[in-house]
C-alpha cells in the first residue's frame, strides 16, 4: 500500500467514524457510509456456494473466493490481494470465518441475551432493548489464533486447520459496552464472587459428540476477567452490526462478543448467556482448544495427560 493509498485509508475511516478532519461533517460521513454499503454489495453473494449444497450450512450464501481449510464447521480465510486491495475496512463477505460447528438459525426477533450467576439480580435482554441501548462504533482487527500455522506446520507439525495468512480482517463493529450490562445487573467492581465474565453461545451449537460427553450441553464459551470487562478502555462490547449492518450468520448473527486485543476465539458468536463467576469458564473449548502452554509442551500430549 502506498503512503497516498494509506492516507486515503485514514481518511476514508475518520469520516465513517466522524472524527479528524471530518468531525461534526454529516456530509462526509453520510459520503464515507455509501461508499462502505457500496463495497459492501460487490461482494454480496447471490447463491449458496456448491461447497455447502447438501450441509447443514446448505441455507446460507458466502462469497465463494473464500479459501477453505474445513467445511462444517468451516473455517476460511480471504486471498490476501484481496485484503490488500479491500483497505483497512474488510468487507463482512470477505471476512474470514472460524467456526466450532454449522451455524445456528436464530431470529433477532426472539433471541435474548440472559446475564445470571454472581450477580446482584439476574436479567434477560432482548434483542430490541438491547439496539435501543446507547452504543458504539469502533474498527476491531480480530485474527485468528492460528493464521499462519500452515507455515509452522513446515517446521513443526500442529493441531487444528492449516491456516495461511489471511485468517485476519477488520470490520466497524457496532455495540453496547458490556459493562452497561454488567452494571444493570449490580456489577460496578470485582469481587471475591466476581473475578470473571463467562460467555456462551447457544446449546448444541457444536458438532462433535465427545463435547456432550459427562454432561456437557454443547456450548461453545470462554472467558474474560472481570476488571477487563468493567475497564471502559478496553472497549469490550456486545455487537449486533458490522460495517452498519446486521451480522452476518457466520459472524454471530444476532449478537456477538467483540474483545479488540484477543485472539477471535474469545469473541464469543451467537451470544446467549452471560455468567458471572468466582473462576474461570470449564467450557471444553476454553480449557481444550484454546489453551496457552508454553512452547515445549504440544498440544496432543497435554491433551493425553488431561
């Protein structure tokens, strides 16, 4: 990208955001908005893609440039010219796509969003309160955790997709704080009973077996600590849009966690349930597949050892 093409870029995403230059300029923001939906529209997708006919992904439309490392769940990531080319804003159907299991159908129209356990009082928001809460606009780059790892696999061999580089994208994400949340249900500190902040998507979101196994419900989960979800600079938000649309389905749609600074897994998509707790989430993703060990350890063999 060229220093002119960058300022351009720079330019482009203070008007979207009505700061710098076009601060208080309607006119430049509404300009900067157009010109995003009509970036927007050249990579809508018009039919399902071959790849998923006769899936349980089969009732959805994504961009069929997408590079593909998994079906369902599918996990892919966008040629890198096209990133390049895309700008600081990636369009939502170029975004990359790191999924646990198919899709879930939910409908904005029934979909809540519960907050319970070490809370003051417990309490479920619909999707309507949730959009007439006041929100925020911010540019989150979310990478995945293993973006590159078809290159480590060259000098040691991994777990998980073989990832190339463009598992990477940045959208404006559109939210309620989480600590507006957090403080309608009596949290405005950590406590000894409220040390983290458990997310989870819906119930048997994920598709294999051995994640049901000793009770488990199939939720996908992980979790943050709470001083993060209270700290009003770390702009930890639950959104609903990308780029000033809904979400798409394979982005979280209708609600998502976005955590800026966190590996994607973090970002909890299909937000149902928020729990407030003493520890850490046990969700089988958090503690399995999403673990921090130090480098001499590999993953299969901390995993043989439980």
């Amino acid at each position: 990208m060229t220093i002119a093409k960058e300022f351009a870029e720079v330019h482009f995403l203070e008007s979207l955001l009505g700061h710098g230059a076009s601060k208080g300029s309607k006119d430049l923001q509404g300009n900067a908005r157009r010109t995003l939906k009509q970036t927007e529209d050249v990579y809508r997708p018009t039919k399902v893609d071959e790849r998923d006919v006769g899936t349980r992904d089969s009732w959805l439309m994504r961009h069929p440039v997408q590079i593909r490392s998994s079906g369902v769940p599918l996990n892919s990531e966008t040629p890198l010219a096209l990133l390049l080319d895309a700008g600081f804003i990636t369009p939502t159907n170029l975004h990359f796509v790191r999924n646990a299991g198919p899709v879930p159908k939910l409908d904005a129209r029934t979909h809540t969003l519960t907050v319970a356990g070490n809370v003051k009082q417990a309490k479920t928001f619909t999707m309507d309160q949730i959009t007439k809460m006041p929100s925020q606009t911010l540019p989150v780059t979310l990478v995945c955790a293993g973006n590159r790892r078809k290159e480590m696999n060259m000098l040691k061999q991994t777990t998980g997709s073989n990832w190339g580089p463009g598992a990477v994208s940045t959208n404006l994400w559109t939210g309620v704080p989480l600590r507006v949340f957090l403080n309608k249900c009596g949290i405005t500190e950590a406590t000894a009973e409220a040390q983290h902040v458990c997310f989870r998507g819906p119930e048997r979101e994920l598709s294999h077996s051995e994640r049901y196994d000793s009770g488990g419900d199939g939720t996908y989960g992980t979790s943050i600590p709470m001083c993060m979800a209270l700290d009003p600079a770390a702009d930890v938000i639950i959104a609903y849009k990308a780029n000033h649309e809904d979400l798409l389905p394979d982005h979280g749609y209708p609600l998502r966690v976005i955590i800026p600074g966190w590996i994607e897994a973090r970002s909890v998509k299909w937000l149902t349930e928020i729990t407030i707790s003493d520890k850490p989430t046990d969700n089988f993703h958090h503690y399995h597949d999403h673990a921090m060990l130090p480098p001499e350890v590999a993953t299969v063999e901390a995993a043989d050892k439980g």
